[in-house]
C-alpha cells in the first residue's frame, strides 16, 4: 500500500488466494493467473518477507466469490490513521470490501472511517504518497468524484493531492509507480510525462526507468533501508542498490498475471 509514510509500516493486512484466482480480472499485465498452487507459495513468501523486516502481518481467509481478493490494497485507502472506504472502480470487486472494512475498524479503534458513496469510484491503488505529499491517478477505477472525496479528506488533514491521468495502457497509478522511500519515485519512461508528478519537495527525486520495467516500478519500502521489488527488473534492482537499500527480490509471476503488483497484495494500517 502506498499511502503510509516508512515510520507508519508495522501491520500488514494481506488475504489468502482463493480457488476461483484463475478467473481475477486481467487486462493490463497479465492474461490471467495459470497456477494457483504457485500463487499461494509467492504470496506466502510475500508475507513471510514483510515478516522477516519486522512487520506484524495478518491474512484474512480467501473470498470464494471474488477472485481479485488478495488485491486488498485497493479496498481501503489510510493516511495517518483515518480510513476512506471507497467504492471500488470495477462492480465485481465492490463486494470484497466489508471483512476488510470490519477488521480495520475493530484493529484501528478511534479512528475517523470516511465511506464513499453515490458515483464516486476509487481504488486504493490509485494513490501514491511521497512524504506529505500525494498523487491520484484519475483511472478507468478512479473518478473525479471519488477523487473530491479523496481531496477533502487530505485537505483536512493539510496534504496536497495531484491528479495524474492513467495511460489507457495501465491500470492504476501504482501499476506504474511507487515510492521506494518517502522521498524517491520511480515510474516507466514514456507512461507519463516528465512534469506528471509536479515540482517535488527539496530532496525528493523522480528516477525514470526504461519503459520495459513498466511492473518493476511497483515497490514496497519498509523499515530498516529495506525494499521489496520484483524478479527480473534489473535496471530498478540497481537504483535500489545505488539508492543504498537492501532489495529483496520476489518472484511474483502468478501476482502479474492477476494484474496484480507488490503493493496491491497489502495494506498498512
Ligand atoms: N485484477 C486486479 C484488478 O483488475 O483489479
């Protein structure tokens, strides 16, 4: 999830792959998951990663009847202890989200939850923070609506938002970037624009990566100079290096082939 600063990354809320996997929606990276045995070892290793850099992770069961249901980054969107529970963009993954919002709630007693409602559309996959500052990609999942609700809130809470727009060749805003630490963005080449993300804080840098390691933009920073990246993006693997993070390396083929990336597996709360 993309939503919480580092110093903010200690619970994990992840959800198992269900049988039904093979039919997620997949119009954009993948053609459709293959091997769900598969699926289940990388998403297990995903956890036991977060694990192993301190995170406390738990794994809700697997939702039968929603075969995109491990993407809980898109079901929930929590800046700085206040949960927004948008309506997801696509009417097969609205129904994902109730254990999802009940176990945030229980977890996260005392805090402000926002639901969306009417025609607004959002998931959380849309959002990107780097530091105090935050993105929305206005996608075929994020509407103007959802993205006023999504305003209020930050403007509440005194963040400035961005809109970026979605190439129709992407999914959403985290398909196509990530902040690897709170003052680093990493994003393809030739997706977006070189002024898409704005002037930046003193400090903070976009690094722009060939446009071949479009999903390898999509990482997890956690605690500890630690970073999660996917197998076989050897350009982002050395700005990692060079950036001086430890990179561990996770084969997420059966992920991709959901359409599905590293944060999208997760929610920080
Ligand atoms: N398969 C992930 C999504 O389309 O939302």
């Amino acid at each position: 999830m993309a939503t919480v600063r580092l110093d903010q990354k200690s619970r994990a809320l992840t959800r198992s792959v269900p049988d039904s996997y093979h039919s997620a929606l997949a119009n954009y990276f993948g053609s459709g998951p293959t091997d769900i045995e598969l699926a289940r070892a990388q998403h297990s290793a995903y956890c036991e990663a977060m694990k192993a850099s301190g995170i406390e992770v738990t794994v809700l069961s697997a939702d039968e009847n929603h075969p995109d249901c491990i993407f809980v980054e898109d079901q929930a969107v929590i800046i700085d202890g206040h949960v927004l529970l948008p309506v997801p963009g696509h009417p097969s993954r609205v129904n994902e989200q109730p254990p999802i919002a009940d176990y945030l709630i229980e977890k996260m007693g005392g805090a402000q939850i926002c639901r969306m409602s009417g025609d607004a559309r959002m998931d959380g996959g849309d959002i990107l923070r780097l530091g105090d500052l935050f993105f929305v990609g206005r996608s075929s999942r994020t509407n103007d609506e959802g993205i006023k609700e999504l305003e209020d809130l930050l403007h509440h809470l005194n963040y400035e938002l961005r809109i970026i727009d979605i190439p129709e060749g992407a999914l959403h805003l985290t398909s196509i970037a990530s902040t690897p630490t709170d003052n680093v963005i990493i994003a393809p080449e030739g997706m977006l624009s070189k002024d898409a993300f704005g002037e930046l804080p003193e400090g903070s840098e976009v690094y722009w990566m060939p446009i071949e390691e479009t999903y390898g933009c999509n990482t997890i920073g956690l605690p500890g100079n630690k970073v999660l990246v996917a197998e076989g993006y050897p350009t982002v693997l050395e700005k990692m290096q060079e950036l001086g993070l430890e990179s561990v390396v996770l084969d997420v083929s059966q992920f991709r082939a959901g359409d599905g990336s590293l944060t999208c597996c997760s929610l920080f709360y």
